[in-house]
C-alpha cells in the first residue's frame, strides 16, 4: 500500500470524480427521504494543496487550478467550485476536499455515511478530517469486505463511491467489479460509481464489457481525456461508471463533461464523453 492522494489530489481525475459525485449527490437529494453513502476508499478527506506531496507533482496546477481560474458556464461545475469555496472559506486554494469531506458538506440532517479507508494514518487523518459528526462512521477496514458488513443499509436509498488506488493495474479493474455485482445483490437499487484509470484502453474495454453483464437497471460512464492515448504508462485521463444512475444526471451531466474536455484537455486533445451501457443482464462471476 504505497499509493498516497495527497500526490494527486485536486488533479483532472479528481475534478471529474468530485464534480460528478457532487451531482449524483444533489440529484439523490431531490426526493425527501434520507440517503445513504458508503465511500469504501475515502482517503485522508483533505488535502494540502501547498503541501510537499502536491507541490512535487504539480497535478493540481493542470486540474483543479486552472478550472478555478475560468468561469465555467455549466451548473455541475459551478456547483463544485461552490463546494471547493465553501470548504476553503479564506480562498487560499490550498485546502481541497477529498471525497469523504464533500460528501459531509452535501448530506443532510437525517443522511448517514460511513467513509473506509485501510491505510492506519491515512485512516486516522481522515477521522480528524471529519471531526466528531454523528451521521459519519470512519472504519479503518477493507472497503471491499465492508460492502458485505454495512450493506444493505436501512435507509432505501443511497450511492456507494468505489475509488481504489489501482496499485495492483488490472487486478483492481476485477476486484471493483466484483464490488459491483456483490454491492447489486445486497442492495439493488443502490447507484453506484466506481472510478478508473484510462491508460490502457484494451483494459478499459474489457472493463466496461464485463460490466455491462451486471444486473443493473441501467448504467452510464463518463470518461474525460487531457491527452491522446500516447503511452500506457501514463494516466491519459479517466472514467467514472455509473450503476443505477439518477434520472436525467446524464444531461445535466454532459455539459460539465464538454466544458472539462476543453479547460483541461492539453493542446486542444481533450475529450469528455458520456455513453450509456448496453447491459445484457448476466451476472458476473465473481
Ligand atoms: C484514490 S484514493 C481515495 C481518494 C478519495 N476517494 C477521494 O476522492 O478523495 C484511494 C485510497 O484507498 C485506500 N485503500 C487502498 N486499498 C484499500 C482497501 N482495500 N480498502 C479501503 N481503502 C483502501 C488508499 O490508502 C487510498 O487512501
């Protein structure tokens, strides 16, 4: 376990991530009964963006900086600087919410989360994060083997966040769809959204093939590109699928998604794309 956000954190992957977490968020939060969020990788929750980690990788500068520095016109994304505003009050750009302090902004009184994160300081950060707030639980566990011990939760109604750092490459693409399929079967109606990497495309491919036999009712991915697919060693840009979405997320959606190809994308090569999966109904083997 070598992989640290704090390297990475407010980068093009998470501003697609967050900006759509936010969204599916809101657009949950329509009906008046209480939700709940299981965030099975949830990180430290905040992050430093003048830090010795994020100055080293500069990922922020070409992610969430520059967005910061545009007016973007599509509601997602004002949204998301209103939240990165709202956490960060004096404006010094320098505090980034993780997903777990996000998701503590946008939960209402009677919402429930409860945020994993496996590594011990990360873990113990995290709940320092989110100081004592009783809708919260931290467990320093498995996000994997805690989707068995905390769903299906009472509250009908909910999003589960699959975040993994992808150390292990494709072994994690398996393991997430695994989550997937175990995530249905305890909780059906969940909406769930699962993060990835794009560098290898054969591998992205195979990915939302198999995902596509999942028995979901419905399912959508988002994916954003800063660069061409020039190297498989490089993250070229990311996805986020989309299990059970929300109604009509995906037109609010696909504005954000152009407005992002465009502000981040490097030399004009970005690309945001929103594509609905044709799923087959297939149970995939775990
Ligand atoms: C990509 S980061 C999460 C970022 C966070 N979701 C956010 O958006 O701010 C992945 C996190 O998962 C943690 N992790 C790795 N394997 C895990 C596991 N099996 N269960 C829970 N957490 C794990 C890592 O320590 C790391 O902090």
């Amino acid at each position: 376990m070598n992989y640290r956000h704090a390297f990475h954190a407010g980068n093009h992957a998470d501003v697609l991530k967050h900006s759509l977490l936010l969204a599916l968020v809101a657009s949950l939060k329509r009906k008046p009964s209480p939700i709940f969020v299981l965030d099975t990788h949830a990180g430290r929750g905040a992050y430093n963006l003048s830090g010795d980690e994020a100055t080293r990788s500069g990922e922020a500068l070409a992610g969430v900086n520059r967005l910061q520095a545009a007016s973007p016109k599509s509601v997602v994304l004002r949204e998301y600087l209103k939240a990165l505003a709202d956490f960060d009050p004096q404006a010094s750009m320098r505090r980034y919410p993780g997903s777990p302090c996000l998701l503590q902004m946008a939960l209402g009184t009677d919402d429930r989360m409860a945020c994993c994160e496996l590594h011990p300081e990360e873990a113990a950060v995290l709940k320092a994060s989110l100081g004592r707030d009783p809708r919260i639980a931290v467990h320093q566990r498995d996000g994997y083997e805690a989707i068995r011990a905390l769903l299906p939760p009472s509250q009908g109604r909910g999003l589960v966040l699959i975040d993994p750092p992808y150390e292990a490459r494709e072994a994690e693409f398996d393991r997430a769809l695994a989550a997937l399929d175990q995530v249905l079967s305890r909780w059906s109606t969940a909406c769930i959204a699962v993060w990835y990497p794009i560098k290898d495309r054969a591998v992205v491919r195979r990915f939302l093939r198999a995902a596509s036999a999942l028995p979901a009712k419905s399912a959508w991915d988002a994916s954003l590109m800063v660069r061409a697919d020039s190297s498989v060693l490089r993250m070229n840009g990311s996805g986020m699928l989309v299990l059970n979405p929300p109604w009509q997320l995906d037109e609010t959606f696909q504005p954000a998604l152009i407005e992002l190809a465009t502000l981040l994308g490097e030399g004009g090569a970005g690309r945001g794309e929103l594509t609905w999966l044709r799923l087959d109904g297939r149970r995939v083997e775990a």
